[in-house]
C-alpha cells in the first residue's frame, strides 16, 4: 500500500508539473522538424581539408538551433527543428555504401545528402535518381553533369575552375601576357578519378581559346616526398613549362611550392591548385619564402585577405561563439558554413513549396517532404543565394534547368609578398558543355560561354 501511494503521489506531482509548464512539453508541443544527412572522411589524405569545412558547418547548425530551428517563413523565429545525421567513412568504399545504405532504410528517408567523393558520387549517380534522394556534393568531377541527374555539385567541375584560372593568369597576370606566346600547361597530379578531372576539359579549352596548351601530365603519389617532385620539376624546366595544375589537396602543392623554390624557378614556372588546396593552409605549412607565387581560386570570400568582408564576419562571429578556435575562420570554415547554409536554405524553399502547392500547414509539410521537392523547388532555385554573404553576390548558379551546379563564379587568390591575397575580382567560370550534350538537346535555356567573364 505505501508502494502504490508513493506512485499515485509521484503521478498527481508529476501531473501537476505537466499543467504547470502547459504547452510546452509532451509530442503534442515538439516543434516540426527535418533531417538531412552527411557522409564525410574525417580520417586519411582528405582530413585537412574535410575537418575545418565540418567545424564551419557544425558551427552554423548550433546557430540555426540557437535561433529556435530553421526559420521557414523569413520572420526572424526558428520553426523547424534541424536533425543532422552523418557518418564517417575514411574514403574507403565499403563504409561509404555501408553508411548510404542504412541512411536510405532509416526513417525519415533521406531528402538531401552531403557527399564528399567524386568516384562515390559517379557510382551512386544512378542509385541517386533511382531512390529519389539529391547529392550535394563536394567532389567535382564532369561525369556527374553529362548527362544530368540527381547528383548536384557544391560548385563548377574541376575543369571549368581550373581552365577559369588558368586562362585569367595568362590574360591579367603571367609576365610574358601580351607578347603572342602560347602558354605551355602541365597537369601534375594524383593518379585518381579526381586527380585527373581537369585534363580533358583543360585540354580542350585550350584548343578552343588558343591561349595555352597542355603539353604534358604526370602523376605523383597521394602524399609525395621531395626527391619525386623534383624530378618532375628539372623535367618540366626542360620543357618549357610556364604553368602546372595540380588537383590534389594541399599537402602536393605545399611540396611541388618548396621544390619550385629550391630550384630556383619562382617566377618562372607558376603553380595553381584547386580549391581543396587553399591558399593560407599552404602558407601555413610552407612558410611565406616557398609559398611566395602561389595561386588556387576560391569561391568564397577569405578570411585571411578581407576580414571585413560579412561572410567573414559572419564566419567570425560562429567560430567565437561556439569554438573559439585561434585559426577559425579559414577558407575551409567558410566553405562549411556555405555548404551547410545551402542545404538548409533549398530545404527551407522545398518546404514553402509544399505548403503552398499542397496547402497544407508545416507541420505536414514536414512530414511530407520528399527529395523531389528538395530538388525541384529547393536546390535547383538558388541561384542568387549568397549564403549568408559567404559568396559573391553574382552566384548564377543552376544556370537553367539541366545545370547542377551550385556555384559559377571564382576569384584568384595567391600569396603575394607572404601574405594571402585576393588577385583578380569574381569571375564567372568558363562553361564547358561537352559538344554531344549539346547535340542531345541538353543546357537549351543557358549561354555557353568559354571564356572567364569578369563582373564589377
């Protein structure tokens, strides 16, 4: 008897607290909310670059949550709770599929996923568009646009980036610009899917501009040693060789920066990487004396050259609020915070479509929302999003409707007199369409344009 009135007390207190705090415990009174989805490698030769994109966006989301949820209706108050679900798979296949599989059994079934693979991403293309699910992807490789698909891209392919680069150096910056010489490129790269991503598109538009030519490619080991990349170096000075591409991540160009210097060929044969090669990470591993001459484009503004840009700002104000971390914001924690903001903003666009398409109240468009919305009237509409002023204000990206990238516009940025700095405006990328896509009736609602184009 003392056993059950303990229990019948325990239930009229715990009762009592239940009407005390009204409305707002119990499921009756949980927010609405969304999940989206992550598979990343923290661990193995992309860590540098994956780790502080991860810190921006994780940041970001604690934000969002901070700010009550996902604020649908642009009114300044959170709405929908914001699940994050991710996995790491340390670039080994078998985790990747592993992780895909028991996101798309689980409930709910995924919308949008966060990729970072582009031989992954290439295998789930047709997965992808067979279960219904969008690939936000951070791998950039063409396969992926042609034909086009559920795959969408964090920004332009490889090629297009690097033809981009390479062509506004030639134009505004190479020493001998103006003289009537054809620039000689060279790839030297990782032997992958991904390492080899910008030659035929860079192969074929110096064909088509008549500004430079590729005149050779090599290939180097994931983390090369000295001995091996000067090899190729003394080869490439043989050869004539003004500029090298590299598509690897920073840890190659801080070699190939160190090997130019000792060689003596600073100013005479200029090194360009990807965007996974930033240039205030190369800095920072090589020291200014090495790094001097360095050049990578970006699609985000840079902490370490415009502080007072408000994406930076911005940026700033997550890191100190949630981190802390001395060396936050980098170009990777912008780049982060942009991926992330973009997730959220096309599910935020999905769900305003549904409630107006459906009429319907949030809640149940929450329930509702499939991948098809996230791509129809999310993800392919944002074109013009800035995320935040993380990006230029130009962003044109999707360009129509077969385009699947999220991003059309660089800027140069290098290390100049040891510092990181921004060396060109924002420009868009040169669009490079394979020619039987076109003939296939393909990117019908887009100007294909081959050369960068500048914007004030």
């Amino acid at each position: 008897m003392k056993t059950k009135g303990k229990l019948l007390y325990l239930a009229g207190t715990l009762a009592a607290l239940l009407f005390l705090w009204g409305p707002s415990v119990g499921p009756a009174a949980a927010k609405p909310f969304i999940t989206i989805h992550n598979i990343i490698d923290l661990t193995g030769a992309y860590a540098p670059i994956a780790i502080p994109s991860e810190k921006g966006g994780k940041d970001y989301l604690a934000w969002i949550a901070d700010q009550g949820g996902l604020d649908v209706d642009l009114d300044g108050k959170g709405d929908v709770e914001v699940k994050y679900a991710w996995a790491e798979f340390g670039n080994v296949d078998a985790r990747f599929m592993s992780a895909y599989k028991r996101f798309r059994m689980g409930k709910p079934k995924p919308t949008i996923i966060e990729m970072w693979s582009s031989p992954n991403q290439e295998m789930m293309k047709p997965i992808l568009e067979r279960d219904k699910i969008v690939c936000y992807g951070i791998g950039f490789s063409d396969p992926q646009l042609y034909p086009p698909a559920w795959n969408y891209m964090d920004c332009w392919s490889y090629g297009e980036s690097a033809a981009g680069a390479i062509e506004y150096f030639i134009d505004n910056l190479w020493p001998q610009k103006g003289q009537g010489r054809k620039a000689k490129v060279a790839h030297l790269t990782w032997d992958t899917a991904y390492g080899r991503a910008a030659i035929e598109p860079t192969k074929r538009h110096g064909k088509k501009t008549g500004k430079y030519e590729v005149v050779v490619e090599r290939f180097c080991t994931l983390m090369p040693t000295d001995p091996e990349i000067m090899g190729f170096l003394s080869d490439f000075e043989k050869r004539g060789v003004d500029i090298i591409w590299s598509n690897s991540i920073v840890q190659t160009p801080a070699v190939i920066m160190k090997g130019i210097q000792k060689l003596g060929l600073t100013g005479k044969i200029f090194l360009m990487a990807n965007l996974w090669a930033p240039a205030d990470q190369l800095l920072e591993i090589v020291g200014p004396k090495s790094a001097e001459g360095y050049m990578c484009p970006q699609p985000v503004f840079v902490p370490a050259a415009e502080p007072q840009a408000p994406g930076v700002k911005f940026a700033k104000m997550l890191n100190d609020k949630y981190r802390k971390e001395p060396a936050m914001p980098n170009i990777q924690y912008m780049r982060g915070v942009r991926m992330k903001a973009n997730i959220l903003e096309s599910v935020r666009r999905a769900l305003v479509g549904i409630m107006k398409r459906d009429k319907v109240d949030l809640a149940k468009a929450c329930q509702r929302i499939t991948g098809k919305d996230v791509k129809e009237l999310g993800i392919q509409t944002l074109a013009g999003y800035n995320a935040h002023d993380t990006t230029t204000k130009f962003q044109s990206a999707p360009a129509g409707k077969d385009d699947r990238r999220l991003a059309n516009h660089d800027r140069l940025i290098g290390i100049k007199n040891g510092k990181v700095t921004v060396l060109s405006p924002w420009y868009r990328v040169p669009r490079l369409v394979p020619d039987d896509m076109i003939k296939k009736g393909f990117f019908k609602d887009e100007t294909i344009q081959i050369h960068y184009a500048p914007v004030k």
